[in-house]
C-alpha cells in the first residue's frame, strides 16, 4: 500500500514538473515578445479568456500547481503581427455549474482581464463556459473596462459550423425532403442558428433538449419537432451537437436508439467539451461518421512550441478554435482601425 501511495506522489509531482516545464519553456522560446519588450510595445493583442474543459486539461496544464491569483498563460499563438493567447481560469466545465463556482469565475475573469489590458490586449475573447458568465449582454465587464473589445465568438464559430455541416450533409448524400436532421441544444446561439440555416435548405429537423421551455419557443418560432430525451425522437439520419449537456448526450446506446436500420450516422460535433465523447465513439465507430466541427484554419497560424502546444489544445497545425479565430480577425481589425499596418 505504501508503494502505491509513493508511486501515485512521485505520478503527481511529475505532472506538476511537466506543466512547468512546458510554461517556461514557451516563455523562453517566445522570441516575438521578448522583442516587443526590448521595443517597447504591447505584449499581446488578444486574449481568450477560458476555464478548462476538463480535469484532463488540469492535470495536463497545471498538475497539482494552482496559480495563486486563478489564472495563468495557456497556448500562445502568432498570425504574422498578431499576438495571440489563452488566459486560462483555475476553473473546469463542472465547476461553472454551481453558483460557488461560476462566482469564483467571475473574481478570476475580471482579474485575468485587468492583466491582459496591461499589457496592451485590446479584445478579449469570453470562451468555452464563460461566454455568459456576466450575462447576455456583459454590462458590467464594459462598465469595467470600455477601452475593450469584448466578444463571446460565437459568429465566427457558426460561420464555420454552418459551412462544414452543409458539406458534411452533401458529402454523406442527404438531401432536403429525404434527411431528418437532430439538432441537440436548439435553444442556445449556435443551436438556433443551425436549426434556421437547416430551414432554409427545407431539411426536417427535430430539436432536442432538456429545456422544456426553451425548445416550446424554438418550436413555436421554426415550426419544428421537437423532444426532450432520445427516446422520443424516432430515426434520423444525422444529429449537429451543440451542446455538452449531460442530459442530451449521446452515447453508444443512444446511437442505436435514433440511426436508421442498416445506416451509418452521421454526427457533427460542436460542442466543447464533445458531446460525442471520443471513448463513446470508439464503441460504435463502425456505425457512425463523426466530424468535429467549428474550428478554422491558416497555414500561417504559429503556436510557440508548435506541436507540444497545439496537441495540448487537442488541435493540428494551423487549427484554432472558431471564436478564437473571430478575436484574432477583431485584433487586426482594431489594428487596421488605429492606422497600424497589419501583416498576417
């Protein structure tokens, strides 16, 4: 028993040393900075505001060490001029569920916020769980700080959502008036939207969820089905996750529920973290065609440590998230704005 102890610390004191170790060592390596210092000029244009997905991306990112003010440098990036990067909060996806937690967010974010504009950020991005943390229209973080752009990236996001789901459809050959489409979480800004765009190709769509409110109004407004388990939605032919609600996600049971007989799935996955968890998948992969989507991609894009950096983001090279992409196009723009020559 004390082998296992010693073994579990020694585990967990290497994990810290890791984390450290790659934080130091995209601080050392990140040239473009050090010389923006010695010039005198901001250190970064934006900034991504985002707890982590996960326990995994904790012990992946910080081991047993938590920052004592509740927020640290995640991934850095470059897109020519454009100095990107990730602020991270001390936060999981499951802790902004309680009202302890989502507080304890806010006194981070702020904080977080008044670094970033410190060092010369001018948009700051509100991502993964933290798109709504000070509420739809963020009165109290432009109160706080007005010299900001604030924006939650859901745009850019479903720009990109939109695009590859309606390929994703052609390339998979189903066709309006044939294909039934489930759209899970039709309710919130990504969901709704998929759920109009899908419309206008005259698609049949059932939106589920668990909000028996929420999916009333969007039934009312679109004129769709809608449900509120996986039970009650019958056979379709491909589902656009928009959610990672635990209540409306699916899982190898829930695919043999909803697929037709002798079909495969096809499933297009927005959600962060998946809704289609990656271990659900692996179970039933001969059945289902799987597609992440959202994320936007230049061959330009540099993250400082290259691929130890991007595959700690769980990316590829030249990929970045949809509403990280939106704050990078609002930073050149603000750029461009302030007469500045802006090379991507």
């Amino acid at each position: 028993m004390k082998e296992i102890y010693r073994f579990i610390i020694i585990w967990t004191n290497m994990r810290t040393l890791l984390g450290a170790i790659w934080r130091a060592a995209v601080a050392i390596l990140d040239w473009r900075t050090h010389l923006r210092r010695l010039k005198g000029k901001p250190i970064v244009d934006a900034v991504f505001m985002s707890n982590m997905r996960d326990e995994t991306d904790r012990r992946r990112f910080l081991g047993s060490w938590r920052p004592k003010r509740g927020h640290f440098n995640g991934p850095r990036c470059w897109l020519g001029d454009i100095a990107s990067r990730t602020r991270a909060l001390d936060i999981v996806t499951e802790d902004l569920a309680t009202s302890e937690g989502r507080e304890k967010a806010k006194e981070f974010f702020i904080d977080a916020t008044r670094w970033a504009e410190r060092n010369g950020a001018k948009v700051i991005l509100l991502a993964a769980g933290t798109k709504r943390l000070f509420g739809e229209d963020g009165t109290k973080l432009k109160e706080l700080f007005p010299n900001l752009v604030f924006t939650i990236g859901d745009n850019g996001t479903m720009f990109l959502l939109k695009n590859e789901t309606l390929k994703a459809l052609e390339n998979a050959n189903l066709k309006p008036g044939y294909s039934r489409i489930a759209v899970l979480g039709p309710y919130g800004f990504l969901g709704e939207m998929m759920v109009k765009a899908l419309k206008e190709e005259e698609y049949d769509i059932i939106g589920a969820g668990p909000n028996k409110f929420a999916l009333e109004k969007i039934m009312n407004e679109y004129g769709i089905e809608v449900c509120r388990t996986f039970s009650e939605m019958g056979k379709i032919d491909a589902v656009v996750a928009c959610t990672h609600s635990e209540r409306i996600r699916l899982t190898t049971e829930n695919v043999e529920m909803i697929r037709r007989p002798n079909k495969k799935l096809l499933v297009v996955d927005v959600a962060e973290p998946s809704n289609f968890k990656y271990s659900e998948f692996l179970k039933c992969k001969d059945v289902v065609i799987r597609q992440d989507a959202g994320n936007a991609y230049n061959p330009k894009l540099d993250y400082v440590l290259g691929p130890v950096s991007y595959k700690m983001f769980r990316l590829t090279h030249g990929v970045t998230f949809g509403c990280f992409a939106e704050a990078i196009s609002l930073a050149i723009d603000q750029k461009s704005k302030n007469g500045k020559e802006v090379e991507v």
